[in-house]
C-alpha cells in the first residue's frame, strides 16, 4: 500500500506542475491580466455604489 501512495503523491505532484506551467509560463495573458480585470471589476461595482 506504501508504493500505492507514493504512486498516487507522484501523479498528483506531476499533474500540479503541469497545471501550474500551464498557468504562468504557457499562458500568453499570464496571472497578471487577471489581476489587473478584477481591480477593474471591483473597481467599477465601487463607482457604481457610489453613483448608484
């Protein structure tokens, strides 16, 4: 059951890499557009609070 576990951590370990290369190396808009769109998006539920 030892080698099962290590197996299933291994899987888990190399599909988590994958996942995250995908995300901010592969990615041509990366994690800082989406920063950037939901400052936007806060921004403006803000100003339309205001106005509102």
């Amino acid at each position: 059951w030892m080698i099962k576990n290590m197996m299933k951590a291994g899987f888990w370990g190399f599909g988590l890499f994958w996942h995250a290369m995908g995300i901010f190396v592969f990615s041509k808009k990366g994690p800082s557009s989406w920063e950037s769109r939901k400052i936007r998006e806060i921004m403006d539920k803000i100003d339309d609070e205001k106005t509102g």
